[in-house]
C-alpha cells in the first residue's frame, strides 16, 4: 500500500440523462440505481481496499454535502470539500491538488466520478497501483477502457508507443483525444484496436498536475494557490468564493489532457459503464427471463411486456401492456415513458423543465 | 311527443377496457371521458329533448345509485331503479318493462346503454320517434348501426324484408344477428351492405316484450310478475332480491331477439361508437397537430411524441418522450401504458387485479 496516494471522488454531476429518478435534490450518484448500495457508496467501497477513507477527499456542491456525511459515515469531515458551484472538472481536480499537496507535497492523487460503475473492482484496484506507479514518473495517467461497441457518447483515445509494463499492465503514451465520434468514426476506432473510452479516471502526482495547470491553465493555478494559501485562515470560505468566480470554466480533458505532452494512457478491461442513461443502467442489472427489469416498491403488473425497465413507487401500481423496449420510471411526482433507443433524449425532458421553471420536477 | 314513450338507460356496466380511469367505485358511463360531461349526462341530455325526465328511468347497481342522482339532479327518485346484482341485460329491461306497464299498460320503451356515444343527437332522436311508431305493430325495434369498418368487436344485424317507411327511415325485418364474427366474416358483412352493428338500443312496447319473455324466459317472465305484484308494498326489496336470487342470467340479445320472430332493425347513421377502449376512446376526442390527445389536470411534457393518448393528474408530471401510437393513463394510484393496438388487453389488467386481489386498484 502507497501511503502517498490518495483517490479524490468528484460528486458533483447532475445525471440529467435519469431522470425522473435523478433529480437536482438527489442526483444519480446518491441513488441505489444497480444495487441496494448508492452510485456513490459503489465508488468509494471500490477505491476503500486500496485507498482508506483518511486518504480519500469527496469535492460536492454545498446542498449536496448532507448526503455525502450520510452515506459515507466513516469519512473524516476535512475529507468533504465543498466546492462553490459548477466550474467543469479542471477547477474541482485543480482544488483537490493544491488540498492535498499541503497535506503531502509528495501526494499521487487518483480521482474517480461518483457515478460510474466497475464490475471487476480486483482489476481496477490493481490498475489504479500500477497507474500510481507509473505516474512516479511524471506522467498524467489516464485509464482506458477497452472499448466493446462504437458507442459515439464517449470520448476516444488513442495510444502511442508503449512506456512500459507494471504488473502484466501496459501503458502507453498518448497520440489522440477524440470526443464524441460520429459512428463510422467510432466504428474504425473500435476496429483498430488501437483506442480507448475516456472513463474519466485520472492518476498522477499533485506535482505533475499542478505544473502543467501552471503551463496550460495559468489563471487558474494563480486562483488555486491564493485558496490553498488561505485554506486554514478564518478568510478560506471567502477567498474560496471569490476565487471561484474567477476561475476559469473548464474540463480537466479539455483544459489539460488534451494539451500535455506528459499524458499516458493504461488500458484496462474491468467492466466500466459510466451508468449514462436508464438504457444502458437496464442492461447492467439481471433481468427475468423475458428481459424485464423491475425496480421500486410499488406494485408492478406487466402483460405481453418484454425488455422493459420499470420502475415503481410505493402504493402506486403500474401496468404495462404490449410494451416491448422501453423505459417506464414512475416516481412520486413525475413519470417517464420512453423507448430505450431513445434514452440518451431524456436530458431534453430536463432541459426543458428548467426552461419552463417548472423546478418541482427537476 | 307521444306520451307513452318512455326510456330506459342501463347504467349497471363497468368499461373495464378504460381502467384505471374506469374503476369499481366510479366505472366508465360516471366518467367525463368525451367532454366535460359524464357518459350518462350526455346520455340523458341526448334522450331528454324526445323523454323527458318524468318518463326516463335509469337500472343501476346499488353503489352507483348516489351517482346517478348526483349526475341527473332532475331525475325522479323514483325513476331510479336498484338491481340487486348484474344478471346481463334481460332481467334488467324486464325488470323496467313490468314497472312501465304498472305505471301505464300502453308505455313503449327505449332502451340505452349509459355508456355509448352518438355524434347526431338530432338524427338518434328522429330515429327513436319512427321506432316507436314501427313498434306499433307489435315488433321488437333495435337499431342498426351503419358500419363503416370490419369491426370483429360488435355484433351484426342481417336485415331481411323491407318493413315499410317512417320519417323517410325504412325497417327490415331481421334476417339474423351474428356475434362478435372474425375479420374477413366482418369484411364480407360489411361489403354487402346487408349488415349492421347492434348498438344495443332497443325500441318496443311493454306488452309486447313482456309477452315475448313469457314465451322465450317463461322462468323470468313469472319472477318480473311477483316483483310487480309487490313493488308497492312492504315486501318490495325482499321480493326483488329472492327474485333476483332466481331469475336466468342471459342478455336480451340471446334470450329474445335472437330467437323471436317480431324483431325489426331500424338503420341509421348517426355517428354511433360504444367508447370501448382507450384507443377507439382516442380518436373520438380532437387531436393536436400531432395527433395527440392530452387530457387531464396534471402536466404534460411531450417530446418527439405522436398519435397519443395521454391523461394525467393533478400534482403530477409525465413526460413522454418518443412515443408513436400510444395510451399513457396516468391515475393517483394506478398508471396504464400500452400501445393502442392492444388497448383490447386492457380488460386483462383488470382480470389479473380481480385475481390478485388488488382490490384497492380496481
């Protein structure tokens, strides 16, 4: 065990793409979407054997900062960084390096969204090892995802030449990000074999991230070092704020990965799904035997009904005829109806919730 | 006007196709399914310009009775007769025909479903006029719905012989009534331009049904004479409910006209529909350009969405995204989805609830 390594959860997504389930009071990584365990709790028991929750910092928004003390009980209060409001991934992770450089300036920080799903966690947990130890020598290391279909909602990245091999893992540096290919694009990627799912799981040196934030993004390392400075003053919150005003709205992919000449890539096969939309979150639990998933309290009754997803809510009962595909979440005051192939649609139902201020719902 | 005209509306059916808005304790005929009002309002209001009230008598189950008076607040309490229990359409209307001879030994009566749906109010009632005057000449009068497709839902009317003319409106003599036929018999009935549907409105005097069921439901016709014998007495209820204990369970149809020889079909084209079903239900109402129907107090959100039938409640939101050829019902404790090719099924919810026990859905 590396006592220098530390895993940064960043909890902040919205899950737009599930709702109704997913709502602003509740986004979807504090919800038991596969098991009877939270998105959130699924991450942090998968980082836990590695990663003890002393060394584990959880970055959320401030109304969100309740559930994280609630389901992670054992997480030391300092360890959840709340951060003043959205800014993209970049500021979130650039907090969470300059936190923990002050706490070990030799800190190898591993960081993880709070939403994703892993189905083999032995395999991810030695990928995230050998990913530290790679990182030792100045490299941003981002895990790939062994791509098993062109998805086109993901974003691509191809290696390079192999920097070598720690624990029967190869990593390689990076030639390519691509973001969101069109499908015959995606298609030739997946072909190749020479490609990898950005899955958003990042290890690196708080060093090495900080240096290139100073070279890539120079306003926003100015920001981070006035708040890290201030971090145990009675101005922290403060300063904080106002920083976060500043900073520059940016995605750590985006910002830095796509930019870095020190960027390595580490494929691995350890079942990722990034839980993205109710079609896909159906295919990652057992069904019956006719392709059904069924999920909630309330009373289901299907007939004629096959490769549906439903779920329901107590002392409500919800019968579903002759659908065949489809997603059904009924919730206690807001009910989805929608084909599966049109799942990736939902994030419209929300985008126009919040058009027309209609905020119970959202 | 002819003062011997009376009508009967059977409001004793429970529409379990149009569950979950149609339910035990309020079924489809109490409902504002068309307009903003109930299928029995727009019944009665359809009638009463030809019947007033003083000669309209409603049957319906002791638990609806409080409806009926509620909805028809002009109606004569003592117009509104009590069944005992459902024993199909026969006992029903002998049940009103021994009561409408008491009252006046010359009546003729109407008979109507509660829950049916006629477009030319003015053409029904003309219609209603010339029967009772065909019904002179002691024939059983029903009417027979011009088809305008193969329904396999409905039964059909063979006319025979041409009868003679009223109001420009020629009867037939009955050839035959076939139930419920398959497709291409359907097909074939409707091509001929011989057949009509049984609407299931019936036109005849007293005397003359009462004498048919003596002849064809001997067992019925006695049980009908001791129930008027003590209709007015002390021992009423007692005598209606072991009389009803005892009478055949059979429906007009079967018990009479099928087998009588006095039967005469009265066409006509009046924009009939039996509001069976949330599909037929759907294109009975008018649609948005994209054919959707939306109904109800709770809030649509429709995305990508067409040829749907969507009802919602108060305090609620459905959002439907991608629908094509749909019915979304949506209750405070029960919800409906199913596509509207097999709005049919829709009674087979109801019978799994029955036999589930699910009574608090029914």
């Amino acid at each position: 065990m590396n006592h220098h390594l530390y895993a940064l959860v960043m909890a902040g997504g919205i899950g737009s793409r599930l709702w109704p389930r997913s709502r602003r009071n509740r986004p979807k990584q504090f919800l038991d979407l596969l098991t009877s365990r939270t998105l959130l709790q699924q991450t942090v028991e998968r980082i836990e054997p590695l990663i003890p929750l002393e060394r584990l910092l959880v970055v959320v928004s401030e109304e969100h900062a309740d559930l994280v003390c609630e389901q992670i009980p054992g997480l030391p209060a300092e360890n959840v960084v709340v951060e003043p409001g959205p800014r993209g991934t970049a500021p979130c992770i650039g907090l969470a390096a300059v936190l923990l450089q002050a706490r070990d300036p030799l800190a190898i920080m591993a960081t993880f969204p709070a939403d994703h799903r892993v189905a083999d966690g032995a395999g991810f947990r030695q990928a995230i090892a050998a990913a530290a130890q790679i990182s030792g020598d100045g490299h941003l290391v981002t895990l790939g995802i062994t791509p098993d279909q062109p998805n086109t909602g993901y974003g691509y990245i191809q290696r390079g030449a192999p920097l070598g091999e720690v624990d029967g893992l190869t990593a390689f540096r990076v030639q390519r990000f691509t973001e969101k290919p069109d499908l015959p694009t995606a298609q030739r990627f997946v072909d190749s074999g020479e490609y990898y799912w950005n899955g958003g799981i990042f290890i690196w040196q708080v060093e090495t991230i900080l240096g290139e934030m100073a070279n890539l993004l120079p306003l926003l390392h100015t920001e981070l070092q006035a708040i890290a400075k201030n971090w145990d003053s009675s101005e922290c919150q403060e300063t904080l704020v106002e920083a976060w005003e500043r900073v520059p709205r940016t995605t750590i992919d985006y910002g830095v990965m796509e930019k870095s000449s020190r960027v390595a890539v580490l494929p691995v096969d350890i079942g990722w799904d990034d839980v993205g939309n109710w079609a896909t979150l159906s295919g990652l639990v057992d069904a019956d035997t006719e392709g059904n998933v069924v999920r909630g309290d309330g009373q289901p009754l299907l007939l004629d009904t096959s490769d549906t997803y439903l779920y329901t809510t107590r002392d409500r009962l919800v019968s579903l005829v002759g659908l065949e595909g489809f997603v059904v979440v009924d919730t206690p005051n807001a009910l989805l109806v929608c084909p599966k192939e049109k799942a990736q649609a939902v994030r419209e139902v929300v985008k126009e919730l919040r058009e027309k201020g209609l905020d119970q719902y959202l």
